[in-house]
C-alpha cells in the first residue's frame, strides 16, 4: 500500500509492508540522494519532518555528497546529516557518489554514531519485532557485495539497504532479504507527466528498468526512492523530492 503526503519542498511518500515474521510495527524513515542539497537552513524542514514521523529507524541509502569527483566533501554538512544518530537508531550505506571519498565518508558517519553497513548486519529490536539489518557499498565501490552477504533464515524479518537498485533480481534477492531499501534513480529527474521515467541521472539510460516505487521478485520486495537531491542534471521535472516512511506490519 502506498500513500503520499506533500510536504514543503518534498513529499513524504508511505508504503506498508506485510509480513508474519513482524510481531510489534516498524516505523523506518527513508533518505537518499541528498547531494548536499539543503531544505531551510541547516536541513531545518528535512530534519524536523523526519522526526515528525517517529521512526524506529532511519535508513540512509546513499549519495551525501555533491559529485563523486568534488574537491573535497562538505564534511559539516555530512556531520548534520548525521544527527539522526542522536534521536533514532540509524543505517547508512555508500552510494556511487561516495566512491571517490568512500573511507572519509563511513569515517564521519560511524564518528556521529550512524551505524556504517558494508557487507554487515547487525540485529535490531524494535518492541518485539527483531530484525537484521544488512547493508552493501555501492557496486562502483565494491561490485561482489551483494553476492557475499547473506541473511540468517531464523524467522526474522531481513531488512537490506544498498543504493543502486539495477543488482535486485539475481543479487538483492539471492541474500535471504525480505524487503530491499534503494535510491540512486533519482525517480528519473526527468518524468512524463503522470509518471513515467524518461531517463535517470544514475545509469544514465532511457527509460530506465528500475525509478521508483515497490518491485517484487517472489517473495523479496524492493522500495526505491526518488531521493531528495541532484545529479548531472540540475533540476527535475515532473519527479518531485521524496522522503519514504515504510511500515512493517504483522500480517493479521
């Protein structure tokens, strides 16, 4: 299920997830593809929506930094991005615009208290829901991760965050994941009215296989965000910012 809420500058876009390995609900907040963009001073509206939302957990998929190729990161602006730690139990995972400063990146965030996943899970309580969270650099960073990592099959719910969404059938959905976290597609940047991608600054192609939304393979399910920032292209059209709040809820 999905639903949208519009929110100054961005929309908070909500979906439910369903499933019986889930006892207590979930609440995850979703952000990607900042790119050093800022929403009000200091990421002031972006920071004060996600805690509105009440999140068990806050899911960082990626893409902080401007441009890969940046004479050096804004490691003030990644150390606000990183507040989240103080107030939720918080995940980040590389994006390929991390992989030019990959160590400096992790160094910042695993600093502030953001729990770093590159090729790791790590168990998560949430009432008496426990979960793993895996996470995978991004496959410019390391292109054999997916295929390494897998999940425990005890009955508990498998949550994977990675970045570019392209390896989901064959790699994602080989890990023991239930649910898949992605970003990088930017939703296209450049959409058609009503909907459809025209291409995605991250791959670089029309009509691009994966841009937003909720895929399946069997039984592993895959959200992609449309992300918050920019890339090569300096603007978007018809592909509004997005923060995602996902919902895990027991299959009654």
């Amino acid at each position: 299920m999905k639903q949208m809420r519009e929110k100054p500058m961005f929309r908070v876009t909500e979906y439910t997830v369903k499933s019986e390995k889930i006892e207590t609900p979930v609440r995850i907040a979703q952000v990607s593809d900042l790119h050093e963009k800022s929403f009000g001073r200091d990421n002031r509206i972006l920071f004060e929506t996600v805690e509105g939302l009440r999140p068990d957990l806050v899911a960082i998929t990626g893409d902080m930094i401007y441009h890969s190729h940046t004479k050096h990161p804004n490691r003030a602006y990644i150390e606000n991005v990183a507040v989240w730690a103080g107030m939720f139990s918080s995940f980040f995972v590389t994006g390929n615009h991390e992989r030019v400063w990959t160590d400096y990146t992790k160094a910042i965030f695993m600093e502030n208290g953001v729990t770093v996943l590159d090729g790791n899970y790590v168990p998560c309580a949430v009432g008496d829901t426990v979960l793993y969270i895996g996470g995978v650099d991004d496959p410019t960073i390391d292109a054999g991760a997916a295929d390494r990592l897998r999940f425990p099959q005890d009955g508990r719910f498998n949550l994977l965050l990675a970045h570019d969404p392209l390896p989901f059938r064959g790699g994602y959905d080989r890990t023991g994941a239930d649910l898949v976290l992605c970003g990088h597609t930017h939703g296209g940047q450049i959409r058609f009215p009503g909907g459809k991608a025209l291409v995605s600054p991250g791959s670089h192609t029309l009509f691009p296989k994966y841009s937003d939304g909720l895929y399946t393979s069997g039984a592993v399910k895959m959200i992609i965000s449309m992300g918050l920032g920019v890339s090569v292209i300096p603007f978007r059209l018809f592909a509004p910012s997005e923060v995602l709040l996902i919902h895990l809820v027991p299959n009654a």
